[in-house]
C-alpha cells in the first residue's frame, strides 16, 4: 500500500466517524475532541471564506480597479460595525434599518407572487387539465383536484381561530368552522407525518452512508 | 469689573457681556466701558436706565415721562405686567380686613340657585362630623365631608382658604364657634352651589331652553355630591382586568432580585458544546426558570394546556416531575438509557448487516415518481453547449443524503458534456460540491473538470443576494474562487443573464431556500428552468411546487436517486446501498410501531389500574 494523501484522510474519517459513534455510549472525551474540532474547523474555515469570497472579491479588488460604487457599501458596513460599541451603536441603527426593511419588502414581495400566486394558480390548473381530459382520467384528475382543494380550504380554516363570545358560556367557534377545521386538522396530521417520516429517512440515509464508509474501509485494508 | 442687571429680567450677567444669558435682550453698557462709545449704541432709554442704576438717583418725573414716550411697545407692555404682578404681591403681603372679602364672581355665581339645594344634605354632613368626635373646625369637617366629594379633585379647599370668610377659615379666629358654624353652613352653601347645579343666569341660550336637562344635571350632581363615600385623596379605585393580564406581570414584580440574577460565564463540562466558555447552559436556566406568585383562581387552565404544561415540566425537569423515590427513578432512568442503546445498536446493525450478509435483497419499486421522470426527461433536453447553474446550500451533516441523491444527476451531466456553473448560497456548500465534481470527472474520461466546471463561490447576502444574481448574474459573481473573472472563462462565455443558463439545479436540505429560489428567479424577465435535489425531509414541501410547474422536477433522497439510477440504467450508490437502506428503514418503522403498542398497553394498564382502585 503506497502513501498517499487520501489514506490519510481515509485513515482521519475513520477514526472521527468512530468517535462521533462513540456517543452512543454516553458522552466521553472523544466525541467531545470531535466536537470541538468541527466548532474550532468551522469557524477557521468560514473567516477564510468570507476573507477571500467576500472582502477581497467584493470589496478589495473593486476598490483597486477604482470602482465608486463600492464606497456606499463601505461606508455601510463600516456604520454597521459601530454596533460592537454601545456608544456608538446608533450609528449602526441605519444600515440595519436598511437589512431589515429591504429583507422584509424582498420576502413579502417573493412570498406573494412566487408562492401565493404560483399556488393558487397550481390549484386551478388541476381542473384545467382535468377539462382537458377525457373519460375515466379525467374523472381521477377532478377527484384529485377537489381532494387537492378541500384540503387547501380545510388547513386554512383549522387556522381561523376567531369565536362567537356567548354569555356564561366559553367562546366556541361556529360549528360548521369547526366541522372544516377538523377536517384540516387530519390534513395537517398527514403533513407533519410525511415530514417526520422524511427527516426519519434522511438521517437514516447518513447512517447507512457512514456505515458503508466504514464497511468500505475496513474492507479495503482487510485485502 | 462690576456685573451689569438686565433691565428686562433684573438678572446679573457678566460684565463684558452684550446680552443678557436669560432673555436676550441688550445689556446696557457698564461704567468701564467708554462713554462715548457705548452711548452711541445703546438706545437712549437703556441709557437712562443705565444712569439711573449708576448714581442711584431718581430722574426727574418729567424725564421718566420722556422716557417711557421713548421706550418701544414691548418693553412698556412688560414693565406694565411687571409692575402689575409688585402690586399684586404687595397687596397680599399687607392685605388688611377689607382685603378677605370674597370677590364679585363668588356671590354671582350662587345666585338665583341657593333655593334648589337640599341644605340637610351639608348640614347632615356637619353634624355627623361633629359627632365624630374630632377636634376639627367646621370648616374642615366640610372640606372632608363635602368639598371633596363635591369636586372630585380637592380644589375647594383652597378655594375656602383663598376667597372664603376668614372667620371660618381660620379656627383660631376670636369668633364664637355658634358663629363658626353658622360661617361654615354659609360657606358650605358658596362653594358647592357654584359647582353643581350650573349657574342657570351664565347659560348659553340653546341650553337654557331646556329646563328638563337642566333640572336633570342638577339632580344628578346633588346625588353625587351626597352620596359620593368620602375618600382618600391618593386612593384610587382599583381597575377591574381580565385573568389573562393579571398573569401577566414582570418577574422583578414577582421576584425583586430575579433581574439581577446574572448568568455565570463558565465552561461546559458535558454535551455537543463542552470545552466552551460563555454558553447559555441548560442547568442557568433552570435556576432562573423561577415560579411567579400567581393566584391559580384567576387563571382558567383547561385540561389539555395542563398536560402541555405537564410536558414542557417534564422536558426541563426530567427528575422532579415524577413523584418517584430516588432508586426508582435511578431504575428507571437505566432503563432509559438502556433502551437508547438498544435502540442504536439495533439501528446501527441493520444498516450493517446487508453489507456483511450479501442474502438480504431489497424490494425495489417498479413504478418511478413523476417528479424525477420529469427531471430525467428535462436533463436529456438540455443542449450539450449550454451551461447549467448548480446553486448549493445545505448542512455538512446532511452531505452524505445529498452526495449520494445528486450523483445520477451530476454524472448525467458530466456524460452529456454539459458545462457547469457552481454557486454556494452557504459558505461550505461549494467546496462539498467541488469535492463531488471532481470524483465524477475522473470516472468520465470524455471531459475535463477544469475544462467543464468554473466555481463562482459563496454568494452572500441570502435573498438579496439572491435576486443581484437574478437581475445581473456578472456583477453579482465577478469572480471565482480563484480570483480570477469568472465571466471569461469557457463555460460562461456566453452567458449574459440568468435566462442564458440552460437550467438552475438547486441542492439542498432545506425547502424554505428553494422556495427563496422559486420566488427570486419568478422575478426574471425569462425566468430559467428550475430543477432541484433535496434531502428526503424537504420532499413533502417541495412537491407542490413540482405540481403547480414552477419546478420541472426533483429527485428526493436516496430513494430519489436510485429512481433516477434505474431510469439512466447507471448503477450508483444509491443502488447498491438500497438493501441496507430498506432495511435500516423497515427496522425504525417497527421500532416506532412497537413503542406505539406498548405505550398503548402501559396507558390502557394504568386506566384500569385507576378504575380498579377508585
């Protein structure tokens, strides 16, 4: 077996893998060494990036070629700095005030034409395709569609939580709000279940990986 | 140097002043200063002024007469106001009999109403103050009994003080007390007639027209002056809230030194962030976790927000909410801990075991999701000259998922010769991308990495970093990770807007970045295709996007990709680890079924344990 780098890093991930596993055990020096080489790895690497990728690609270099128009994010950033001092920290307050509104008005404005609408026209485009059919498919595709829109109606009513004040008696909703909402209440139940089982698989899909990274090792140094 | 008086506010100020430091207005000269030049600029009514203040000596009246024909408008208006508020002072410094009687409005305004107020209602008060047995005059009785109430604020006191008969405001008067009282009825009658009913002689016609509002208004305000309870004047009646903001109070109400509780900066011993200083540790804040002193029967609690709450208790203190004794709960909490390991050693056995047992074979689906049939199909229509934009954000924890859900996509486009564009939304994700590229290249001997791949790097900003690439991807990603004009380089030469690029395949873990994207990229003037790898959490929220058509298609996760590996016919990872992946799967799925039957019968056991014993 000649040397070489990536036995090295194959030598290296095995053994972090191990300590990383060693967790099940109950908490013990070396998954806490792993830790804080991730925490300490992760924080040298992000200052790299962000020195490279950010201050001397975006800021740097077009300063050097004379570019003015990277003085106002300068002085923006510069301004925002001062909110590492409590005396100075208003002086932050207006590029911050910038993030934020600019944030919010860019969230919104994509929430609403990208999401709201491209939903609203998806909904209807299943009773469009189901015109377009013909015979039995086209009888599936309008189940689907009104299977499609009762739950879209039923998830928003289960958040309608407005109720009629009666004298004596606790607020209750209306009676056919809540007929909806309990139907949407089993949507929403369906939903959640889905993305459980999907965060379920996907850490299951990362231990299958390390397993089979250890398995391909071990293997490879057994031959 | 002598300090010069201003003439306007009789204040002291500096000797070389001009104008005085309170009010503004010109200072005369001082005697240092020049004569001659000073009494150029100083007007001649200041100077007289000046002279007079200088010697001491009053001018002539004539002159004064002269000068006050000489002074301007304002300063003679405010020497008259000056003037008037000395006398008034001086006339009560030395006010003599004549000075206590009560001035013309107070008699007017009683008039003509004496007839309709019930006296017995003043002189009831009076007289049962008297039996009180209190030392007080009668004027104080009234002010107490009546006054107050009368006006709600107190002020008639002081008006009893101001404008009132000396003899009755003033106890030690050498008057006889018959006549005290006989003073203080009087009174009594002056100052609640003013008040309440309103002078009927000083109403406005429209109101004086209508006698029944009148008589009513009187009437009401004689019920409140009577029966008004005689109260502190600091003492106001408590405000009557709901139970949900009596809850709500700040806990330095509750608990005076919890706001001064400081966290300690120490070192955690245990757990994922041991060996860091300055972390907000679990254990500070359940010591800071302190019960306010509430009534429980203000708060309506129903039975399900009492189990959240039983929940949330148990959450924080795992111990101490059991009634359990200690070797109990020493027990129990070995069969916690046993379990946890059982259930990983199980987990991690079945992801094992197909690799070391080749007998285990995975059912593998026959019928592939149209998400990833409509990316396949997308893919194999892309032009081979035209870029595509790899846009990445995910968790170095989750690489693994997504490394192997991205393979078939990206060696189908290594196959096809297709160039690439890599951008990172995150800082690690290009670099756990580059790494990936690059293995795919040395399996492909066709194309050459260098050749094929240009990397743009991290951009920043989120969204709006987002939307720059969107609207101008050149200046938005100058550079790549080299430093060097990424917009020069062979794959992107042709590429002027994001329209340019064949397709933006996204990966990542997390819908709400693909959603940003879908919502950014909608703002194009030609929005480009969007095709997406996600982790297999992300799939359920991303699919109705896949349904509405804002993204052409997606592959989900390890079942994702062996999907898009059967369509290729390329065997992957994702193939080859699918028995273990099944297995690992079904093992958790009964494993959760099985916790759901025992809780079940633990539940149903302690119902009829209860029943039983009640």
């Amino acid at each position: 077996m000649t040397f070489n780098t990536e036995i090295v890093w194959l030598v290296i991930s095995f053994i972090l893998t191990l300590a990383v596993f060693s967790f099940l055990l109950g908490d013990n020096p070396f998954f806490r060494f792993v830790s804080a080489l991730l925490i300490g790895i992760t924080a040298g690497y992000f200052t790299v990036v962000i020195i490279y990728q950010v201050l001397l690609a975006r800021l740097a270099v077009p300063l050097l070629q004379g570019s003015r128009g990277t003085l106002l994010p300068l002085l923006l950033s510069g301004l925002l700095l001062m909110k590492l001092s409590p005396r100075l920290s208003r002086w932050g307050n207006p590029p911050m005030a910038l993030l934020i509104g600019v944030g919010a008005a860019v969230a919104i404005g994509g929430a609403v034409l990208g999401t709201l609408f491209g939903q609203v026209k998806g909904a209807l485009a299943f009773f469009d395709v189901a015109f377009s059919q013909s015979g039995s498919s086209r009888a599936l595709i309008m189940v689907e569609a009104v299977f499609f829109l009762l739950g879209t109606f039923t998830t928003l009513f289960y958040f309608h939580f407005s109720a009629r004040k009666v004298k004596g008696k606790e607020p209750r909703r209306h009676w056919s709000i809540g007929a909806l909402s309990s139907i949407g209440k089993v949507f929403i139940s369906v939903t959640l279940g889905a993305v459980f089982a999907g965060v379920l698989t996907a850490t299951i899909t990362a231990l299958v990986e390390r397993a089979d990274f250890l398995v391909t090792t071990i293997t490879a140094w057994v031959r | 140097m002598a300090d010069l008086r201003c003439l306007i506010c009789n204040r002291v100020n500096d000797a070389s002043a001009e104008r005085c430091w309170y009010c503004r207005s010109p200072l005369p000269v001082s005697s240092d200063t020049p004569a001659s030049d000073a009494q150029e600029k100083i007007p001649p009514s200041f100077s007289d002024a000046n002279e007079e203040l200088r010697t001491g000596e009053k001018p002539p009246d004539d002159a004064i007469e002269q000068s006050e024909e000489e002074v301007p408008e304002w300063l003679a208006r405010i020497r008259e106001l000056k003037a008037q508020e000395e006398q008034v002072s001086r006339q009560g410094s030395d006010r003599g009999p004549g000075a206590d009687q009560p001035p013309e409005w107070l008699p007017n305004l009683s008039r003509g109403e004496l007839d309709s107020i019930e006296k017995d209602q003043v002189q009831k008060a009076l007289i049962e103050d008297q039996e009180s047995g209190e030392n007080a005059s009668a004027e104080t009785s009234f002010r107490d009994s009546v006054a107050r109430p009368v006006t709600g604020e107190g002020v008639a006191a002081k008006d009893i003080e101001a404008f009132g008969d000396p003899g009755a405001a003033d106890t030690t008067h050498p008057k006889s007390a018959a006549q005290g009282e006989q003073a203080a009825e009087d009174e009594a009658k002056k100052i609640v007639e003013p008040v309440f009913p309103i002078p009927v002689d000083d109403l406005p016609d429209w109101l004086s027209e209508e006698p029944d509002l009148i008589e009513k208004i009187t009437s009401k305000a004689q019920k409140l002056a009577t029966t008004a309870p005689p109260h502190d004047e600091d003492e106001l009646e408590k405000g009557a809230l709901p139970a949900w903001l009596k809850t709500l109070r700040p806990l330095e109400a509750v608990v005076p030194a919890a706001s001064e509780q400081e966290i300690p900066s120490s070192t955690d011993q245990e757990g994922v962030l041991a060996g860091i200083s300055g972390t907000l540790r679990s254990i500070d804040l359940e010591g800071r976790q302190i019960n306010p002193a509430l009534n429980p029967h203000d708060l309506v609690v129903t039975p399900a927000q009492q189990a959240n709450v039983d929940l949330l208790n148990d959450l924080i203190h795992p111990a101490s909410s059991t009634s359990l004794t200690q070797p109990v709960l020493n027990k129990k909490m070995g069969g916690k801990k046993f379990l946890k390991a059982f259930i990983a050693i199980v987990m991690l056995l079945s992801a094992l075991l197909p690799f070391l047992n080749q007998s285990f074979q995975a059912v593998i689906p026959e019928l592939f999701p149209k998400e990833v049939v409509d990316a396949y199909g997308f893919i194999q229509e892309i032009p081979a000259g035209k870029p595509v934009l790899i846009a990445v954000q995910y968790e170095a924890g989750l690489a693994g998922e997504l490394a192997w859900a991205s393979e078939p996509v990206i060696e189908n486009l290594v196959s096809r010769g297709i160039p690439m564009a890599v951008v990172s939304t995150n800082v690690s994700g290009y670099a756990i991308l580059e790494e990936q590229l690059r293995r795919a290249f040395t399996n492909d001997s066709n194309n050459q990495f260098e050749e094929k791949v240009i990397n743009l790097g991290y951009l920043p900003g989120g969204t709006i970093g987002l939307i720059s690439l969107v609207r101008d991807p050149r200046e938005a990603v100058p550079f790549s990770t080299a430093l060097e004009p990424a917009w020069e380089s062979a794959p992107l030469e042709n590429v002027a807007e994001i329209s340019d690029f064949a397709a933006v395949l996204l990966l990542t873990d997390n819908p709400e970045i693909l959603r940003a994207w879908v919502e950014q990229s909608g703002r194009a003037e030609i929005p480009p295709p969007l095709l997406a790898v996600v982790s297999a959490q992300a799939a359920p929220l991303v699919q109705p996007y896949h349904d509405s058509g804002q993204i052409r298609g997606f592959i989900a996760g390890s079942s994702g990709a062996l999907s898009y590996q059967m369509i290729r016919q390329v065997p992957g990872k994702a193939s080859s680890t699918f028995t273990s992946y099944q297995l690992a799967v079904l093992t958790a799925a009964l494993l959760i079924f099985l916790g759901g039957v025992v809780t079940l019968i633990n539940t149903a056991g302690t119902g009829i344990k209860q029943k039983g014993g009640g």
